[in-house]
C-alpha cells in the first residue's frame, strides 16, 4: 500500500481522503494544528507548520512520496531532504518558479503564454515611470504567500499607491521590495482549469468553468464556463505547455482572465488541488482530489468529464466570528434539489473563511440557472 504524505492538513488535504480509501492509499499529514480539517482523516499527523522542513523529515519517513496541499513551503530546506532522495510530487524543480508571483509571472511570459504587464516593486524612485507605463488602476500584490485575496490591492490612484507602501501594516509583514505591481485587466469574466500530469506524462484536462470573485475571494464557479471551443482549445493548450514545460506530476489548478475582446491571459497558477475544482468531486466521473492521489501514486489517470450536464459550486464563506457549527443553516441548503454539501469542520468562523462548499448538479448548461441556484444558497446562507 502506497503512503502519501501531505504538507498541509487544511481542507484540501481533508477532501483527499475519500479518494485516498477508494485508492487503498494512507494519508499522513503535516499541519500545525490539531484541529486542522484533515486531522481527523490522516493515519498519522505530523504536528508542525507547513515550512518546517526538519518536520517533513519526520513525515518523510513515514510515507513513501510526498505531496502538497499548500505551497507555503521552503523549497531550499526541502530540497536537502529531495537530494537524500526524498520523493516529492510534483517535484520540488516544477514548484520554484511558481511560489513567487513576480517569479511566476516571468517563467509564463518566458514560455510564451499571455499574461498581464507587471513588474518587481524594488526601486520605489521609478515609481511614477513604471504606474505611467501600465496606468492606474494597478494591481499591487504580494509576491508570496498571498492567498484568497489576502495581498492583493486594486489601486485607483498614486496618493493611494504611496499611502499603502508606507502603511506599516501592510509593508511590514509583506515587506515593501517583495510586491509585483501589475496592469488592471478589465476582465469579463473570470476562468479556471484544472489539469493533471501522470509520471508518464499523460495529460487531462477537466471543463474550463467560470469563477466569480468578491472582494479577491471565490465565491461562486459555474461548469461548464460558457466559452467558445477555440477558447476552450486555446486555455487547454495552455495547461499542456506549462504542465509539460514544469515536468508536473500531480494536479495544478490554472486562473485565467476572459477580456471582453475574448482574449485570454493567465493570472495564477496554483501547483496544487484547487477551488475551482471541487465541483469534480460530486460532478465529475473522477474528483480533483482522486486524480491527483492518481498521479502522485504513480497510477493511470482517471476520466474527468463531467457526469451530468453542469454544475454550481458555492463556497460557504465566515461572515462573523463564531464557533457555530450553522446547523440549520447547513440543513436548509442539503435540502435543496440536487445538493451536495462539504462541510470542512473548523471549529471557529471568521469573515472570509472557507467553512464549507455546496456543489448542485444541473441538467443544463444555463448560465442563469446556474446563478439562480447559486442565489438561493447564499441567501440562505449569508444573513440579510
Ligand atoms: P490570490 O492569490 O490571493 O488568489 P489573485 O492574484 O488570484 O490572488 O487575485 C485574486 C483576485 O483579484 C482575482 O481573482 C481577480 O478577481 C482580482 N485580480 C487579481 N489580479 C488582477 C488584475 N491584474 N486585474 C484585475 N483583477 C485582478
């Protein structure tokens, strides 16, 4: 039996564990706190933060590949651990230039695929040349460890601009020579993929589906996204080049940009299981979660077509702080026809905290039934 270990014990790990008992595969997780979502599904838990890497150790020892659920790692310490021959997939190379977005948008630019104009904040003198070079409003980000929003400003104007590089705040945790300012895209629509890569280097795709953002944060994906084939084509040919350029194995999840002109470009790549993904779970012949155990242990890979005609996923974001459970709230939503509620077990809410995930499966293609639906869960679900 294979043992996977897992860097991360959030909900991400949490849903690998039905995959991982339909694989006979064992999770053991690395994950700082016991109460962690995926603490409760792992053989074992190696109880230490995400970038401890004499931790990993110990987990390395006990599984035989290693895998991630969030890449808030430190590669340089991992990468001792790789040369004694600590198997990671994907490998710690097909991570490096992913893990900062500065990093992440070069290595794109450089493969050729459309991203928007950015630059490394460092020399705060050339300041007003760069902003006049892309025009406000910007986008300044944290180069690491943003997530869910957290790091990314949209900003209207350069007396604002200057206001947050010198909000302590802000730049002190983040560090003011570690941000990526980059050109506003007037998206129409926001687009995801989820694609694999098996050891042999075979490659699946699943649907391109429409993610819905508020304040930086997914709220909402509809699959499959209401695209042309060619835009279909082209976001496909996408994943194959970076997946094969980067010698993947494992799932990435691809965040895409739909100008009104129709064009696309790549905002981020999350080298690992992803939000937009988990309508795979309940809609998909077989999940994110599954496809990526599938990889990673060296197996064929699964078939990821969509089972039923579309599909909604609706994140069950905190609005408050709370150690509710949401009960009744959780009760109301499973009733709905069609329904599939995950419900990740956090003790404490917080606003903007993923606590859950509702997936209903349609037997359409409709974008306004799709958004209908998606209503009427957040109407249940978000106080008035
Ligand atoms: P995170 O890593 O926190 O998810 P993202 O870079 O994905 O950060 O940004 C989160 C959201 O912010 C995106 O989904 C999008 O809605 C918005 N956003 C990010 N970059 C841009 C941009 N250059 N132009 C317009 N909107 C953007």
């Amino acid at each position: 039996m294979k043992r996977v270990g897992v860097i991360g014990g959030g909900q991400l790990a949490w849903m690998m564990a039905d995959a991982a008992q339909k694989l006979g595969v064992e999770l053991v997780v690395q994950t700082p706190s016991e109460h962690d979502p995926a603490v409760s599904i792992a053989k074992e838990t190696v109880f230490a933060p995400v970038d401890d890497a004499s931790a990993t150790e110990i987990l390395a020892q006990k599984c035989d590949v290693i895998t991630f659920e969030n890449e808030f790692v430190n590669l340089q310490a991992l990468s001792v651990l790789a040369q004694q021959g600590v198997c990671f997939r994907p490998s710690l190379e097909a991570l490096a230039p992913l893990l900062d977005k500065y990093h992440q948008r070069c290595y794109l630019r450089d493969l050729g695929l459309p991203v928007p104009q950015f630059f490394a904040l460092d020399e705060v003198e050339n300041l007003q040349l760069q902003i006049e070079y892309v025009g406000f409003p910007v986008v300044l980000k944290a180069r690491r460890h943003g997530y869910d929003g957290q790091g990314t400003f949209i900003i209207q104007d350069f007396a604002t601009l200057e206001q947050k590089l010198s909000d302590e705040s802000i730049t002190k945790p983040l560090n003011q020579s570690f941000f990526l300012l980059e050109e506003f895209v007037p998206f129409e629509r926001e687009l995801a993929v989820i694609a694999a890569r098996s050891l042999e280097g075979e490659i699946v795709t699943y649907p391109v589906v429409e993610t819905q953002q508020e304040q930086q944060v997914c709220r909402r994906v509809i699959a499959p996204a209401d695209i042309t084939p060619n835009q279909v084509a082209e976001i496909q040919a996408i994943a194959h080049t970076l997946l094969n350029s980067l010698q993947v194995v494992g799932i990435f999840g691809i965040e895409l940009f739909l100008g009104a002109n129709g064009k696309v470009m790549v905002n981020e790549i999350a080298p690992r299981t992803h939000n937009s993904g988990h309508f795979s779970i309940d809609a998909c012949e077989t999940s994110q979660f599954e496809q990526h155990l599938r990889a990673v242990c060296g197996l064929p890979l699964g078939n990821p077509a969509l089972q039923c005609a579309g599909a909604v996923m609706v994140n069950l974001l905190g609005y408050e702080n709370s150690h509710s459970d949401y009960q009744s709230h959780r009760q109301q939503i499973a009733e709905i026809p069609q329904a599939h509620l995950h419900w990740y077990g956090k003790i404490e809410s917080r606003p903007g905290r993923k606590l859950g995930h509702v997936t209903v499966l349609l037997d359409n293609k409709n974008r306004e039934s799709a958004s209908a639906i998606a209503h009427t869960i957040e109407s249940i679900w978000y106080p008035s």
